[in-house]
C-alpha cells in the first residue's frame, strides 16, 4: 500500500471513556514487532556531553553534563523502540542526535549501514528525508506565521521533489492522511486545537516519506482522549506505510502500547532494555521496577489487589558530576558496596532482554552476591580480585545475541 | 506589511474543488496574524487618529514637491512688500492672510507654511531613508548574532558596544566637515544639500543599529530554541531560508514597533543637527532650519515661532503614540 491509496481509518469518532479503553477502543491491538527485520538504526555507545562554561569574559569550559553517555540500541525496520526514563534522563537528547539536531560528543549513529554521527550538513541532506521527528510541543512545533499548506508544504519545496503545482494536491493528501480537513490547507496554525496541530506535525513528517521517525514525546502535551486517537493515528501510519518509530515517552502505559520494544534510560544510560513482555513483566532493574510501580492501574484499583509501590529516595542526582559506579546506587533500595566501585555491565539475561544492574532480579527476589563480581574480576565488594580475571566479552552491542546469562537455570541461555 | 510571506506562499494555489458531501466545505480562509493585528488596532482609537496623521504627513511629504513645481508653494520668494519698517511682517499673528496662512518669514517676507511644509518633506525623507538603514542592518546582524551564536555572536556583541561607546554627536560635529569632503570629492556626490543630507543619513543609521540589533538578537534567541525551527533544520533548510522565511515573518511585530519609534526619534535628531548647522543648509528648509531662524523671533513673531516646533511635535507624538498602538495590536498579550 502506498501513501496514495490510503484511506484514514474512522478513528477520531470515537470518545472513549477510560484509559483503560482508550487505546483500543478504535480497534488498534498492541503493535507487535515485525520478525526477522534487519536493523533501520543501530546507535553505538552514543555520548552526548554539554559543557559548562564560566560566566564571563574567557567562559572556560568548568565541566560537562553528561546528558547521554554511552547508550547503545537498535531500531528494526519497520519496529518500534520505546524510550521511557523521567525528566532530564537524557532521552530528548538522545532524540536529537540521532536527527542530527545536535553532533554527539562520540559514538557513531549508523542508519541503514551509514555512520551519520560526525556528517557533515552537506552530507546530511539527502539523509534527512529518511529520518523525520515529531515533537512535543504542538505549540511551538508550528511557524505560527505559515499557512498549514507552507507548513508541510515546505520540505517538499525545499528537496524539489514535486514541482510546485502538484505541491497543494500532496499536502492536501497528507492532511487526509492524518485526519484533518483537506481544504484547510490556507489557514494558520492557530486556528487549531492541540491535537490537530499534533495532526499537522506528523503530516509534515510524513511529507518525505521517511523511514525512520523519532517521536519525541509525541502525545505528551495532549489531553488524554486526544493522546488515544494521536497514538492510534501513528499506530495506523506505521502499518500503512511501514515507518520504524523512536518513541520517546515518559508514560509507561502509552509505550507499553505503541512500542514492542523498550528502553529504560536513568541519567544518560541505558538501564534495561528489552522486548515488551521482559519490561512489564519480568523487570529486574530496580529502577525499571520502581518506575513501574508508579503506573496508575484501573483494574488494580478497582479490585483492590493494588501492588505496593516503591518510592525513590532523594532526587535525580545532577549529570555534571554523577555518582561513582552505578548511577542509581544512591537511590536504590538494594545497592551494595560493589555498585559504588563498578558500573554494572548491561548484561543480556534473556533473548531480548538486557539488564544494567548487579544484582538483577524480579521485584523481591534479587540475589544476594553480585552476579557480575566474577565477569568484572572483582570480589562481592567490588575490591580487585587477585583469583579472578575480567571477562574479556562484555563489549556492549547495539543489538542482542544469541547467547544470555539465563539467570533462573544459571546456566547459559540459547536460541 | 498586509502580505506576510505566507500569504505570498498560498497565492497562486489553484482553487480546490471541494468535496459537496461535507458540511463545513466551501471557501475555507484562514486569518492570518496580521489580519487579526489589524482588525485589533483598528479598534483603538487613539492609533487611528495618529496613524491618519503620520498618513497625512506622509502624503503631504510625498505631495509637496509637486506642489512647488506648481507654484502652489514657494518657499523661496522673498516678500518684503510684506514686512514693515522693523523687518517684522505687517498685519496680525505674523502676517496671517489667504495668501500666506502661517505668514511669512520675518526678515525676508518668504511664506512660513511653504517653508515648514517643504521642511518636513525634507526632514521625514532624511529620517525615513536612515532608520530604514539602520533596521535592515539592526535585522540583518542581529538575526545572524542570534542564531549562529558562538564567535560569530561575540564579534557582533562587542561590535555594537564598540558602537554604543563612541560619542556619536560630538563625532558628528566634529567629522561633518572631512567627511562633506570626502564624500563630495571621492564619492562624487553633488555638493550642497545631497552631499549633506548623505552624510547626515549615514551616520544616523551607522550610529542607529544597535540597539535594533540587540533587540531582533535576543528575540531570535528565543525563537531559535522553537520546535519550528528545529523542524526546518530537519528538512535541510538553508541558512537563507532559515534567516528570512523561518526566523524574520515572526519578528514583524518588534520591528516595525521599533521603526516606528525610532523615525521620530531621527526627525527631532535631524532638526537638531539642522539646528547646530551640520545638516542641510540654509536656504533650504528643513525643520531645523526653520526652527533655528525662528527662534530669533520668539518674542515678536509667535506663530512664527511656533509652526515649526508645533510640526516637529505633532509627528513625533502621533509615530510614537501609534508605535504603542501597533505593540499592542501586535501582541495580544501585552497588558496596556
């Protein structure tokens, strides 16, 4: 099916009642991900450090916030990956490299093969078409002086892909697409609410028929009743058109939803990362655990078995200077000695599951001894330990390999 | 100031052919910002009539040397026919009559209203040309030292303190004559009142821009930092078109609230320098030219005395008062 003949689904109709409903109250079942797809985006130790300069006249650079530092996943074509962590976690940013808004500080970005990380505008351009971004803000995302026609006319006129008569017919396609009135290609974003300006945004990153679409916090901004039909609407343009969506969200229930995969970031890292059913159901981060807990759920709540929930102590600490080792250490309930020592290697312990933690487990049922102390070389208390010598392959890849560390049968786990 | 580039950009669009079974179809026009900006001002009295006004002056501006053509104004005759033995001219209120309704010039008998008319054409034009200068370099730099930042910000930065540290009027008066000269003899400019005027209109904008810079550079700033902005980042959009179809359409509104307060300003500016002899020259009338002749009379000539001043302060206000007008039509948000 091509962006010609698609025909909008009836999905903004319907005026779902609850949370619970909502999402699939216009017919949209959870994505799932598509099998055997090759890798669209892999990003490889990605650092993105800003620095800090002195007020003044010399503004000597006097540190570094370390907004992204070392984060490595992979985006299949046509997948999903959700990216979900709390305010000032760094997924925004991490958004914003892979668009290139920002030149990370190191770590390549490789999109269908290609390592766009350190290319140059020039070089950027034809790449542009492929990666789009929708944005959070549906109130600053529009020129407030264009028309809706200018607007997503715009990246069209810019790459002369059609020539300028047949530029009003596509966009008045595109506004079809996502639901909105063809004929109001000549009024101005204010005259809309939030979630047709939302609607707006993701027409005009849909103009270059991209393939990989970073959605930044897409629904965020919206009404819940909105949120629905927006993320029903990207569900439906995902089908349809077979984009791979980075979906950066805070709302757990959203991604859950949207996203076959997903990515827990804490302070610039990676925590916990895989397929949906490890993440909701099996988390073994306490920090994954923690975030979890905090999810209103109705059906708890209307049965009274509402499971107990964990609060984090103290606040984020502040990526200019974070803390030695674990980055969670000093709001964990179960840190021990050896995370202040030693960063815990993200360790893959199910087919699609990787986990950053020494002592990963079900919520309860985390080990005793640190199960990294042996892979690392160090003893219990993260001491270097003479008997013992590093594991040699702990290199973090973007994607996740047939081997695990199978921690219920201590064994190692195949495909 | 009717058009924005919007506008521009959907015209020439071929009219859709509506789909009938919708209701809400048909001609479907949006209203952009500025139409709603000047729906917003036409509602405030107080612009309006100062915008009728600066109109006014504006037409009059453009009308009078048409007018001296036609000999409907003459600023040059001199008529001492009409002066009595102490040069002062005969008749009440300075000579007041048909032929002449602001009387004419004590001394040399020439027509007072022929002279602040032709004053203020000359003296709007000088003003107009150099705040025009003035905001396109004020835009042009500050939209660059906004967005680029970095270097490029702090070389722009210091340049505008460099500029806001010289002492302008005493440069001014000190320069006028090596400059008359350098200008008539390298530039080839004619001598006499071009030459003048010339040199007046490109200090006043050279010494004019930074304030305009400073402020288009941190309205840009803020803007900058839009999604918008990154959206067209993201579709490869040039620098050019980042600069004067992204960035400028949404700086209307300050600049033209900044052009229409600083022109006044270089009006009273330009009649000062009239007045301290480093503008146009007399005989031609500019209203600092006038103002300072008339000031003689002060004691015995009142109206005399007053038509200029009067001219100067009637334009200064109305473009300040419809400056206001325009802040507030522009930014619905502003309290008044």
């Amino acid at each position: 099916m091509t962006f010609e003949e698609y025909v909008p689904g009836a999905a903004d109709d319907h005026e779902p009642a609850t949370m619970a409903d909502m999402l699939t109250v216009a017919g949209n079942a959870a994505a799932v991900a598509p099998v055997g797809a090759a890798p669209i985006l892999e990003v490889d130790k990605l650092r993105m450090y800003f620095p800090v300069k002195s007020p003044g006249l010399l503004r000597r650079t006097v540190g570094h916030v370390q907004a992204v530092d070392g984060v490595s996943f992979q985006v299949v074509e046509g997948g999903s990956l959700g990216l979900v962590g709390e305010s000032g976690c760094g997924k925004s940013t991490t958004g914003r490299l892979i668009t290139r808004l920002y030149t990370p500080t190191s770590g390549a970005i490789r999109f269908q093969g290609e390592d766009i990380a350190h290319a140059k505008a020039r070089q950027l351009k034809p790449l542009r078409r492929d990666i789009q971004m929708i944005f959070q803000d549906p109130y600053t995302s529009l020129n407030p002086r264009h028309t809706v026609g200018a607007i997503i006319g715009a990246p069209l006129a810019i790459h002369k892909i059609l020539p300028k008569k047949q530029i009003l017919p596509r966009v008045q396609e595109l506004l079809e697409i996502v639901g909105l009135n063809p004929e109001h290609y000549n009024r101005y974003p204010h005259e809309f609410s939030g979630g047709q300006r939302q609607r707006i945004g993701i027409a005009r990153s849909l103009t270059l028929q991209p393939k990989l679409l970073v959605a930044d916090e897409p629904v965020s901004a919206l009404d819940v009743s909105i949120q629905a039909q927006v993320v029903n609407l990207l569900q439906d343009i995902q089908r349809e058109f077979g984009v791979a969506f980075l979906f950066i969200a805070h709302d757990l229930a959203v991604v859950r939803h949207f996203c076959p995969e997903v990515a827990v970031m804490y302070l610039g890292k990676i925590v916990e990362i895989g397929d949906r059913d490890s993440i909701y159901n099996n988390a073994h981060h306490p920090y994954t655990q923690a975030l979890l807990s905090a999810v209103p759920d109705v059906r708890q709540a209307a049965t009274g078995g509402r499971r107990e929930r964990i609060r984090l102590e103290g606040d984020v600490p502040s990526p200019i200077d974070p803390p030695s080792g674990c980055r969670f250490r000093t709001r964990c309930p179960i840190a021990q000695e050896i995370c202040a020592r030693h960063e815990p290697p993200l360790l893959q312990i199910g087919q699609r599951h990787k986990v950053a933690c020494h002592f990963p487990g079900r919520l309860g049922e985390a080990p005793r001894e640190p199960l990294t102390s042996g892979l690392l070389g160090v003893d219990r208390e993260g001491r270097p330990d003479p008997g013992a010598s590093p594991s040699t392959d702990l290199v973090e890849q973007p994607g996740f390999a047939d081997t695990w560390f199978d921690l219920d049968k201590k064994t190692i786990g195949r495909v | 100031m009717t058009t924005t580039v919007s506008n521009l950009e959907s015209e020439g669009l071929p009219d859709p052919t509506g789909h009938p079974d919708e209701m809400d179809r048909g001609k479907v026009e949006g209203k952009s910002p500025t139409r709603l900006a000047i729906e917003r001002f036409r509602k405030d009295r107080l612009s309006m009539v100062s915008f009728i006004i600066v109109a006014l002056y504006i037409l009059g501006g453009i009308l009078a040397p048409f007018l001296v053509k036609f000999g409907l104004l003459d600023p040059t005759s001199y008529h001492q026919d009409l002066l009595n033995e102490f040069t002062l001219p005969e008749g009440p209120l300075g000579g007041i009559s048909w032929k002449h309704p602001l009387g004419v010039e004590p001394g040399t008998g020439r027509d007072v209203m022929s002279r602040v008319w032709l004053g203020t054409t000359l003296s709007l034009t000088i003003a107009l040309i150099a705040s025009l200068l003035a905001m396109a370099i004020g835009t042009v730099l500050g939209i660059i030292a906004g967005f680029t930042g970095g270097l490029t910000d702090g070389v722009i930065g210091r340049l505008i303190d460099l500029t806001l540290s010289f002492p302008s009027t005493l440069m001014l008066l000190a320069l006028s004559a090596p400059m008359y000269a350098l200008l008539t003899k390298n530039f080839h400019v004619p001598e006499g009142d071009l030459a003048w005027a010339t040199y007046v209109v490109v200090f006043l904008a050279i010494f004019g821009w930074p304030p305009i810079a400073r402020l288009i550079r941190g309205q840009v700033l803020s803007i900058r930092e839009r999604e918008f902005v990154h959206a067209a980042t993201l579709f490869g959009a040039s620098r050019f078109r980042m600069y004067f179809k992204e960035i400028l359409p949404n700086l209307w509104a300050p600049l033209l609230v900044s052009f229409t307060l600083l022109l006044p300003a270089y009006i009273s500016a330009e009649a000062a320098l009239s007045y301290l002899g480093v503008s146009i020259k007399p005989p031609t009338p500019t209203l600092g030219n006038v103002l300072r002749d008339s000031l003689n009379y002060a004691e015995f000539d009142f109206v005399y005395f007053f038509s200029p001043a009067f001219a100067i302060a009637l334009i200064v206000v109305c473009f300040n008062l419809l400056g206001d007008g325009l802040r507030d039509a522009l930014d619905p948000k502003s309290n008044r």
